[in-house]
C-alpha cells in the first residue's frame, strides 16, 4: 500500500507556486526539505513536480533500469540554443549517443592533461590582473572567475580567444550568455499568456540566441577555411567519424555542442572557485594548511602536469567545497515505468522527479551531525572513497553525468593552487556571510576580496 507524497498546503490556480522564493529557489526548496523531509510533491503552475531531499531516494533513482534524466522546465527552454547538444538532449535524439561515443575518449584524464598549457595561458592573465590591481583594490572574484572559466573554455574547446580580461565588460557573447541562461530560467517560472505579452524580453531573447549561434558558425567557417592540425575538441567534431557507423557529426550539432560545453562549463566551475574562495577565506587553519601543501610540491614554480594528482589536500577541500555548494544544485529524473518509491511513494511513468543535490549533500544519516560543517579531512585518507555508492554527486549520475569533469578539475586545481601560491587573500567585509545567487546554477552573492602579492613565496 503506497501513501500520498508529503505536500504543502495548496492553494487554487497557484498551488504552490508561493512556496519558492523567485530570486533564489534554492533556499525555498531546502526550507521544505527541512519542513516535509526526504521527498516533497509541489503543484507549480499546474506542473507537478517531486522533490528528492534525502539520500535514500535519491539513491533509489540512480538505477537507470527504472530511471533516466529527465528535463525540467529551465532544461527544456537552453534547448531553445543547443537542441540536441549532449547537455540537452533527449534520451532518444540519435546524435547524443554519436556525440558521447565519438567526444567522451577526448574528455579523459590524459587528453585533458594535453590542454594544461592553454589553460595556464588564460589563468596567467588572471593572476597578472589581480597583480596589477594591488592589495586595496575591491575584487568581485565570481566575476573574474567567469571570465577563466569562459576563455578558458573557449581557448581550449575551439583555440578561440573571448579575451575576456581586456575589456572593462564582457565581451557581447559572454552577455548574451548569461542574459540567455537567465531568461530560461525566469521563462520556466511565467505562465505562458504572461510569456506572450512580453515582447521585448522576447526579441532580446531570440537576439541573443542569433548571437550566439553567428558566433559559432564564425568559428567553424574559420576553421574550415583555415584548418590546423590541432587536438582541440572542435578538430575532433569536424573530423572523427563513428567506428560503428563511420558517419560524422552534423554541423548543426558540432555547433550545439560547441555552445553546451560553454553553457555546461562556465556558471559551474566559476561557482565552484567562488565557493572554495569563500570556505578557505573563512578557515584560516585550512588555509594554512593548503597553502603549505602548495608550497611544498610546487617549491615556488608554476604547476606542471605531473603534480596535478599530488596535492590531496587541495582534492580533499575542492571535494569539500562542491559538497556543501554543489553549483548544480538540481537536477531531473523520470521513471520509466510508474513505479512506488521507498515501498511506499506512487510516482508515475514521465514525472519530474528534482534530486536536490544541495540536500542530499547534507544528509546526516551520510555526513553525520556535523554535515553543515565545512571539514576536508572527511574527504581524506580514503573517506571519500569509502562513501556510501552516489552520496556525493556534484557531477550527476550515469551515461549523462558530466563529460567535463576531469577538465573542470583540471582548470580549477590549477587556478587555485595558482592564486594560492601567488596571494594573500582577505575578505572586504571581514563579517561577510554566505548568501547564494541563482540562475541555472549557484553562486555567492555580494562577495569581494583583496588580493596581496605574497613576498614570502617560497
Ligand atoms: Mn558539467 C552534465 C555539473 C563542468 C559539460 N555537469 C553535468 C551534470 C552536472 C554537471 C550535475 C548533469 C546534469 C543533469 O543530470 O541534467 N559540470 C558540473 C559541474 C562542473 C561542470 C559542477 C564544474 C565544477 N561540465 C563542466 C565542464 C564542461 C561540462 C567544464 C565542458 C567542458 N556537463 C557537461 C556536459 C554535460 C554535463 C556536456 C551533459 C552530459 C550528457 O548528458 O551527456
């Protein structure tokens, strides 16, 4: 006998739409979780959606015989750009399949190992910025970690330069970027009569996708008209054909997927800095002892390849870091089949399931009564490997988690090692408080550091 999901008091045509705070959702939905626990059934807009707070439930759905990803509204609407881009995709668009086959060797620890250099390029011209700066300057870190993580993403994807530090704003792509992520999500939450009457939001909207998607087909004439010999991943799309079949990837999707690894990659890794900025900034003794780490397998030299998988430490705080602020923060599911949910929750073939990653990273029942706490040492020492099966799941789960894993963690590793070595960082507001931002992802809101070139690195 199955009983009805937990769900708050509802109210006619809205449901329970007034739940969710429309700045940041997130806090709304772990209010509930707090409220209602493991699983929370909400009626938005007549779309009906569960919640999976707890690590039992969402353990169960990662089972892809019973389960696979599902699209929830804001998903739905980034195909409005990438269609059948990997991110996007649905499950039976055949180019997925081509694209994960042909793209997923190239994503590997080793391949990305090859990308070092050119990401070292774009952190270089982050460090020199923050050198030029000087220790009084007011730094809004999330800002200039988007631009990394953008430029490093462009350089490295397709050898092109965004050039985002040599502008005083983001270069035109980065803007309609983020206003295009931004209005997806703002689109998920308006009934579709308000939708229609905006007009204007609308043009923007459909101005910025033509942005974008010009910029993309400027990139690959370019290449066409002027091919290198390159191992970037845009050789690899043009030019690699499926053993299976021998047949190659569409323009249209080299495109798509050109513009999901910016989209999946850039708001995800320069949240993941901006947190990790955050949590050392508030535990000197963490500090510390990353900064001695650093010190000492880097002895005063920029980071090579081979000691990328020697600081652990610096793994065990990144870990960390993405446990208690998972950037993706929500992701989907669906069931296959109806089904019945911890022996006891109907749910039905094709509902949105929302796994609440911020949540089931917080699970005490996994983390224990200090599961708030940030404490790498929990990741050391073969804790982390020793986790119960998908209790921490910053990167998703099965044949559509995230490709770019080893590259993030590359890029991420090298900029803070980098940052660390070079600077001593300081919070402006000593008294400074996490609040979250939130578009597709998380970030910190109002955060600002001084940066002071340090003149004892050794
Ligand atoms: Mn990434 C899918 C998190 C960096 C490209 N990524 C996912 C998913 C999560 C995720 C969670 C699963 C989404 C879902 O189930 O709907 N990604 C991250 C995080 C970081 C990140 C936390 C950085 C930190 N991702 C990157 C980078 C790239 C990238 C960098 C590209 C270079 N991610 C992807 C792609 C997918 C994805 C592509 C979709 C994979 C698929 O469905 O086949």
């Amino acid at each position: 006998t199955t009983v009805p999901i937990p769900q708050p008091p509802w109210i006619p045509l809205i449901g329970n739409a007034h739940e969710l705070d429309s700045e940041v959702p997130q806090t709304s939905f772990n209010l509930l979780a707090h409220t209602y626990g493991d699983i929370v059934q909400l009626d938005l807009l007549g779309r009906k959606v569960i919640v999976l707070n707890g690590y039992d439930m969402v353990h169960e759905t990662c089972d892809e015989k019973r389960f696979q990803k599902g699209f929830a509204m804001s998903l739905q609407n980034v195909r409005n750009l990438v269609g059948d881009g990997l991110f996007t995709a649905y499950p039976e668009e055949p180019n997925w399949a081509l694209a994960h086959r042909l793209l997923l060797p190239a994503f590997g620890t080793m391949p990305i190992r090859g990308m070092l250099d050119d990401m070292k390029d774009v952190c270089e011209q982050l460090l020199l910025k923050w050198e030029r700066f000087g220790p009084t300057q007011s730094i809004d870190p999330t800002d200039d970690f988007t631009r990394v993580a953008l430029d490093t993403l462009a350089f490295c994807t397709m050898s092109h330069r965004l050039n985002s530090f040599y502008f005083e704003s983001p270069p035109a792509f980065a803007q309609s970027m983020g206003a295009f992520l931004k209005e997806c999500y703002m689109r998920s939450k308006r009934p579709r009569v308000v939708q229609a009457l905006m007009s204007g939001t609308n043009q923007k909207y459909v101005s910025d996708i033509d942005l974008m998607n010009a910029l993309a087909q400027e990139i690959v004439d370019d290449r066409k008209a002027n091919p290198t010999t390159k191992k970037d991943l845009l050789n690899l799309m043009l030019n690699a054909r499926d053993p299976v079949t021998g047949q190659g990837l569409p323009e249209e999707n080299i495109r798509n997927n050109m513009l999901t690894f910016m989209i999946a990659g850039h708001e995800t890794s320069s949240g993941m800095l901006s947190f990790t900025t955050y949590y050392l900034l508030k535990h000197p003794d963490v500090m510390r002892k990353l900064r001695e780490e650093i010190d000492t397998v880097l002895q005063g030299n920029p980071l090579e390849a081979d000691q990328l998988d020697k600081l652990p430490y610096l793994t065990a705080v990144m870990r960390e870091s993405i446990r208690l602020a998972p950037t993706a923060s929500m992701r989907s599911m669906r069931p296959l089949e109806d089904t019945v949910l911890g022996g006891k929750y109907a749910v039905n073939k094709g509902d949105v399931l929302l796994v609440n990653t911020y949540m089931q990273h917080r699970d005490i029942g996994v983390w224990g009564n200090d599961a708030e706490e940030f404490r790498p040492e929990r990741m050391l020492d073969g804790k982390f490997e020793a986790l119960p099966p998908h209790a921490w799941q910053p990167f998703g789960f099965g044949m559509r988690a995230c490709i770019g894993r080893a590259f993030a963690w590359q890029e991420i590793t090298l900029i803070l090692a980098s940052i660390i070595q070079r600077f001593d960082l300081s919070f402006v507001d000593p008294g400074y408080t996490l609040r979250l931002h939130q578009s597709l992802t998380i970030k910190p809101e109002g955060l600002r550091i001084h940066a002071r070139l340090r003149t004892d690195i050794k």
